[in-house]
C-alpha cells in the first residue's frame, strides 16, 4: 500500500516532466479552483454513493419513470473532440441539438469544463497539465485513448467507485449489455474497486474473417479453403496460374502486414497462429487456467515454419514487414493478392476498391480454415471502446445514470413508435421527405448527432449489431427499427460476412491481459519486443532456423519474461476476485 501512496505523490510530478515536453510538441504544431487532497475525496467519494441527495433523480434499480432536474443542474465534462464530429452552423460542442434535449428532457445541462481536439494529442496535453497542476476535474470525463493516461487519472485518486454507483443507478438493460462480457470492467480497476465505467461498444466489430477473390477462385475451379491443405492449393494457384490472366507472374495468395506486428486489425496474420492454438503479441487463456503470452508458446514455433514456407514459395508479399495494416490491404484492391483477412465491415472500405481497377472483380468471405490439428483461432474483440470516469466530488452522480439509462433503454434499440424509431434527431440523421424517412447523407447533411453525447455513440448493446446482420444475412425480415437500420446500410458481402463471424465464435482467443503495465513491463517490454520482432521477422523470412524460436523463448524468460508472467498472473487472480 505504501508503493501506492508514494505513486500517487509523485504523480503530479512524472505527469508534469511529460506534459512539458508534449506541450512543445502540441504548440509547434499550432495547439493550443484546487482540486480536493485524497483523503478528503475518498470521505466525499463514499458519502456520493450512498448519501447524493435524489433532488428527483432516480434511485431505484430498474425504474422506467423519467426525472426532470428542478431548478436544472449542470454535468461539467470533459472528452475529445474528433474530426468526425461536425455541426449545423450556429451549434456547437456546448449548443447543439442534443445539449438542448438533455436539458429538455432532464434538467441537466451539459457543459464542456473545456474543449480539445483529439488530432496532435491536444486533448491529453491539456489533461495531462490540469491533472499535474492539480486543477479541479469536471464532473465526467470521457475517454478513448492513451491508456496510460487513463491509469494516471484513476492513480490520481480523483474519482469515485463507479461501479459502487453502477449497481445502485445503472438501468436492466445497461446492466444486462455490461454483463455481456464482465470483463470489460478489469482495465478500469484499483484495488478490487471498479472506478472506471465501461463505454461498451459492438461485439465482434474487429473480428477477423477470410476474403477472397471470387472471381480468381472460380476461374480456377477451386473449392473452398476449409483446412491448412486447402488453403495452401489456393494459395499456390494464385501464385502460380495467373489468376488475373495477364501473362505474367505478379500475383500471390495472401496479403499480411506485419510491420505493427502479426495480430492486428486488418490483413491480419494471428489466425495463422491460432490454427495451432494461440495467438501472439496477447496474453491467453492456457489450459490450466493461468495466463500466458502466445508469443512464446508452443504454437508460435509452427506458425513461424509456416510463415516461412509460405513466405519461400512466394505465397506472401516480400514487403510484408514493412506494410502496416492498410499497406497490405491495398495489395488487395490493387488485384495483386487473391486473399485478405480482416473484419466484416471491409465491403465498405477498402475492398470495393478493388472494382477500380477490374470493374469484374469480385470478393467473398469464408470461414477461417483449420489447422493440422482441427483448431480454428482469430483475436477477438474487446466489448468496450472507453471509458467514463465520475468526480468523487460530482454533487449529483446519478444524473449521469438517468441520462444514459435512457440513452440504454431507448436508443440502443430504439421501440417502435419510441422517440429514437428513425433516428437520434430530426433533420440531422434523418428527415422527412415526400412523407417517407430519408437518412442518407446527402438527404440529411451526414450529422451525426449521436457523436455528440457524453460517450461519443450514446449508447450500444455488444451483442446486437453482429446477431442482426447475421439474421438478414439468412433473408429474414427486418421488424425494429434497428435491424430497418441496418438493412438499409448493410450490403449482401457484409452481411454474408457477419454470419460467418457469428458462427465461428467459438473460435475467438481474446486478449486476456488488460491492465496497467506491469513493474516489469515498464523496465523490460521494450527489450523484449525488440527481441521478439528480430526473432519471428528472421524465421519468417528464412534468415533463421526456425528452431532459433527455442533460444529466444530461453533469453525472453530469463530477461524479464518469468517476472512479467507472475506479475500478469497476479493480476488476473486480484481483477477476478474484486469483479465477483
């Protein structure tokens, strides 16, 4: 406890070394009250929670009648602000649509305490600053990004147990979408004490499926991939057989991308691992039920010979280290791989681009393929996107919960005939024409008025929006204005996409390590993914024996790795515990 005390009295100090060093950084690139000691937020912090005064604000688990604010109070907060956010002239972050109905329909007045943009770490620099200079917090703070900075404001001791105030405020149905994966809490926990709230986003949104060109498969005569065998036949076709017909050999199977490494979001490499049961760069599940790091596993040596075959026939790019994500990609639409992997979502961007250059080409998705043993293994997704912190000193927390409640229960999956049926607003995301509903952009502008609540999408059930997709995929009717929603926006590929998703959950490995780093990540991790990046990049590419794998496991346990193990471990047994 003692190490705690003196982190959080240092604190101010390390943040402020750090801000000044951003601060010039910001400003080169044209960017631009006391707050209560510890123990004195801790006494306010429990007194909130139990004792905040209803002042007509709900306080029962559970209830449906809406609570008005009278005399109106106002939530101060703070949150970036992206370039995705744009305004009707004359609105603004502080004057909008949606600012105008929180204080119709509650009594609360939402007010920016100030306003950063989220480009050039604008936002946090400023943050970083209140926080070493010891400025007051806003009521809320939003937040998606830099997780240290997150851990920083929690270390702070500045805000209350939020999940205190979860369970005594928060809706059913808020409740049931955060038990989706309770998980989601551990990031946002100190002390067996859950301070931060979750923003929960959709459930495998970055989930991994197969694209293929169709048009390449078919011309070929090839069936589908549904093992490593199979795969590597339609690999070494479109190598080989000129599948774009052009006369020459300029075509290859796969496109990856490892320069950010292999287990990433787009032209992803980590399914290749999870044929053979992990996933690197993450810490997994073991059978024991303890945790450990793919990268240094068992599975990871076969993957690498694998990589390494592939990579000698020619199967890969011979760029692939040096392509990022979307580099990669553009292989792909550029009709020079005939496969991809990556989300459902890519038919919007980028793989129609690849009818730029062939306006006959076509793509389809597939189910990820099994490995030499049966086993199928993609990264999952996490279920949260964010977080919201609540001021131990904030006089009414549970304003907060009535205005998200009802953001839960009414817009996450909008009734029908309910205020949100067509959209969030009229004549921002959707207007009247003729006497029909339009809600393209260039009917109604392209606003997005839900980018302008206090948790960036107002509100989402993980689960929903992928068990949607997946039934208009099987054809059946659109019947609530959220599966209207989507029909309208989804294509068929997309759709078709979603299915497969769904029905490969089961082969979903997720990252199991989501706290703060650990003592022994802060002095080795650099070290040790250097090492790592040297090792793997070597074998794939031939330069190495792929049983150097085995030396490096030895040199990357006794550099650090053992220490980090237990330290990882130790965590995930104090996170389970505190979120029973």
């Amino acid at each position: 406890m003692q190490l705690k005390e003196n982190k959080r009295k240092l604190l101010p100090t390390m943040v402020l070394a750090g801000v000044m060093s951003l601060t010039a950084i910001t400003s080169a690139c044209g960017n631009n009250n006391n707050a209560p000691d510890n123990a004195n937020a801790s006494t306010n912090a429990n007194a909130t929670a139990s004792d905040a005064p209803a002042n007509n604000a709900a306080e029962d688990n559970g209830t449906n009648e809406l609570k008005k604010y009278d005399p109106p109070i106002t939530i101060s907060y703070l949150r970036p602000w992206g370039p995705d956010v744009t305004f009707k002239d004359g609105e603004d972050a502080d004057n909008n649509v949606h600012t105008k109905w929180a204080l119709d329909k509650f009594g609360i007045k939402l007010k920016n305490q100030w306003i950063a943009p989220s480009t050039n770490n604008a936002f946090e620099t400023k943050l970083r600053l209140s926080l070493a200079t010891n400025e007051k917090m806003p009521d809320i703070i939003s937040y998606r990004g830099d997780f240290t900075l997150v851990r920083e404001l929690i270390d702070s001791g500045r805000f209350v147990d939020a999940g205190e105030l979860f369970d005594k405020y928060a809706s059913q149905t808020w409740k049931d979408a955060m038990n989706e994966d309770p998980t989601v809490w551990y990031p946002y926990m100190e002390d067996g004490k859950r301070v931060g709230i979750p923003i929960l986003d959709y459930a495998y949104n970055g989930d991994p499926v197969m694209w293929i060109r169709e048009d390449w498969m078919q011309k070929l005569g090839l069936p589908a991939p549904k093992t490593l065998a199979d795969l590597e036949k339609v690999m070494d076709a479109f190598t080989n057989q000129d599948p774009d017909g052009n006369g020459k050999k300029d075509t290859y199977g796969l496109a990856i991308g490892f320069k950010n490494w292999l287990n990433t979001w787009m032209s992803d490499a980590g399914w290749i691992f999870g044929m053979y049961g992990t996933q690197p760069n993450q810490w997994n599940k073991a059978a024991d039920g303890t945790l450990e790091y793919g990268s240094v596993s068992a599975g990871s040596k076969q993957a690498l010979a694998t990589l390494q075959s592939w990579m000698s026939k020619g199967y890969l790019p011979t760029e692939a280290g040096l392509y990022d994500e979307t580099k990669a990609s553009e292989d792909f639409t550029a009709g020079k791989a005939g496969i991809v992997v990556g989300p459902h979502w890519m038919p919007a961007w980028p793989l129609e681009d690849v009818k730029k250059n062939n306006k006959d080409a076509q793509y389809k998705a597939y189910a990820l393929p099994a490995g030499p043993d049966g086993k199928v293994g993609r990264h999952g997704t996490t279920n949260s996107n964010g977080v919201v912190l609540i001021n131990a000193e904030m006089e009414h927390p549970e304003a907060f919960f009535e205005y998200q409640n009802y953001l839960f229960d009414q817009l996450a999956n909008p009734p029908a005939g309910g205020e949100f049926e067509n959209g969030m607003a009229e004549g921002y995301d959707w207007v009247m024409v003729d006497g029909q509903v339009k809600k393209d952009a260039a009917s109604t502008g392209g606003f997005a008025p839900e980018k302008y609540t206090l948790t960036f999408d107002g509100a989402r059930i993980p689960s929903l929006n992928m068990q949607v997709l997946a039934k208009l995929a099987n054809g059946e009717e659109a019947t609530t204005p959220f599966e209207k929603k989507n029909k309208l926006s989804a294509t068929q590929p997309l759709l078709e996409a979603a299915k497969i998703v769904l029905e490969q959950k089961d082969a979903v490995m997720p990252q199991m390590f989501t706290g703060a780093p650990t003592e022994t990540m802060q002095t080795s991790n650099d070290i040790l993914t250097k090492m790592e990046k040297d090792t793997f990049s070597q074998i794939i590419y031939g330069k190495a024996p792929v049983d150097s794998f085995d030396k490096f496991v030895e040199k990357w346990k006794s550099s650090g790795g053992d220490k980090i193990t237990q330290e990882v471990n130790d965590w995930y047994k104090s996170v389970s515990a505190g979120a029973k």
